[in-house]
C-alpha cells in the first residue's frame, strides 16, 4: 500500500477491523519510512452500485463524492469524522441492499439529511441549503424556522 504522505510502498498494518457486517476490512497503517499512519479499506469487487439523479440519469455511486459533501457541510464544526464515516458506509450498505442496486438521488438525500439534523444542526442547514436548492432566503429561513420549531420533518411530509 502507498504511504499518502510520503509515497513509500512498505507498510505495516497496525489494527484490522470488520465494518458493514463483515464486507469491509478496515486496516489501520504505519508507513516504515515516515511513521505515519493511514487507513484503507479492503472489499470485495462487486457489480457497481447506481444512483439515479432527480432528473434520470443513472451514475455510479461514490462514498467519496458523499464524504465531500458531508464533509464540506460539517466544515468547521465539532463534528467527528468517523461519525460521518460511519453515515457513508450506512447509505453505501443501503445501495448495495436496493433490489436493483440502484438508489434514488432522493432517498439518499433524505438519509443525509435525518442523520445530520441529529448529529449537528448547522451541518444540517447548510446541506439542506444546497440539497434543496434554495432559491432565496425566505426558503432557508423557513427551514430555520421548522428545524427551531422542532417541526424538521413537517416539510418532508408536505413534499412527499
């Protein structure tokens, strides 16, 4: 395994765990020529998993596109990153378990969203904000107003 801070190939692995029941060997390294340490993950290749976005089209599923994005909505707050890891490998295990191995851009998004008002609300806003496409500021304050109402799910209920 390549050292991502060095580039060195020699290695050793410190800690193995399984994660997602059993799928993934999660390992944790140590470069022999920098001392750093690293994770990988280890899985077995499978058929890719699909997301299908609002407007059709169908794209592979990425956990690092949803890392970004759950990671670019958490920016600068208390937030660890194993839990938003932990949040990937949920909706990760939720595309592989859909009938067709294909999920709805939608479902996902929900997910994401549910799981972040728990975990931190202004992580939430500001994924909300950009997974709903605000358009003007009455819209996010109308999700300000429900997520301090303690009503989050009551504009869930009227889109659906």
């Amino acid at each position: 395994m390549k050292c991502p801070f060095c580039g060195e190939n020699r290695d050793r692995v410190v800690d193995s765990r399984e994660s997602r029941q059993g799928e993934v060997i999660r390992r944790r390294r140590e470069c022999l020529a920098c001392g750093r340490r690293f994770t990988s993950y280890e899985r077995i290749e499978e058929t890719p998993a699909m997301v299908v976005k609002k407007d059709g089209r169908r794209e592979m599923f990425s956990a690092q596109k949803l890392m970004a994005g759950l990671l670019k909505a958490c920016e600068k707050r208390p937030v660890p990153v194993r839990r938003l890891e932990e949040i990937v490998e949920e909706v990760a295990a939720m595309v592989q378990e859909a009938p067709e191995r294909e999920l709805s851009t939608e479902r996902i998004g929900q997910h994401l969203m549910e799981r972040l008002r728990d975990l931190d609300k202004v992580a939430y806003v500001r994924f909300a904000s950009v997974y709903r496409r605000f358009e003007d500021v009455e819209e996010f304050l109308e999700e300000l107003r429900e997520l301090v109402g303690g009503r989050g799910g009551a504009r869930k209920k009227e889109e659906a």
